[in-house]
C-alpha cells in the first residue's frame, strides 16, 4: 500500500506540472486512481475533455510525464476518453 502512495505522490507532481498548460488551454487533468497492477486512471475536465488533440495531449504529454515520475507504471488511461 505504501508503495501505490509513493507512486501516486510521483503522479500527482507530475500532473501538477501539466496542469498550467491545460488550463492555459481551458482545460485540467485530476489523478483518480493508481491500481495495485500500476494502472494509472487520470479523468480529464473543461476542453480537455473534448478536445480533438487530446490522443497526443494524452500520448506526448501526459503519459511520458507519469512515466518519467514513476517508471513502473503500466499504463496510463482516461476514463472519461475513449482512446479507440
């Protein structure tokens, strides 16, 4: 349990140093969940959240910050984006 705090503490700063980009944008990123299979579940809101660059905001942005923080996570995913 305390390694998935570790890790989520790691996500949350990573997600903090997104966060003045996308609000420049009019939009914002929350951390809602990091799985014991470090899964990372982030909900995207404002015009993140229907934004048509969002596949490369997510790819090239937001998923290599996590992963730069925390290495061992497996996969990072929206759950309000359909990534398909």
């Amino acid at each position: 349990m305390a390694e998935l705090v570790d890790i989520s503490e790691r996500v949350e700063r990573a997600l903090e140093s997104l966060r003045p980009y996308l609000e420049a944008d009019g939009g914002n990123i929350s951390l809602v969940e990091v799985t014991k299979e470090h899964h990372v579940k982030v909900k995207l809101h404002g015009a993140c959240a229907d934004c048509e660059m969002i596949h490369m905001t997510m790819k090239g942005g937001v998923e290599q910050a996590i992963r730069q923080a925390a290495p061992e996570v497996v996969k990072v995913e929206a759950i309000n984006w359909n990534s398909a």
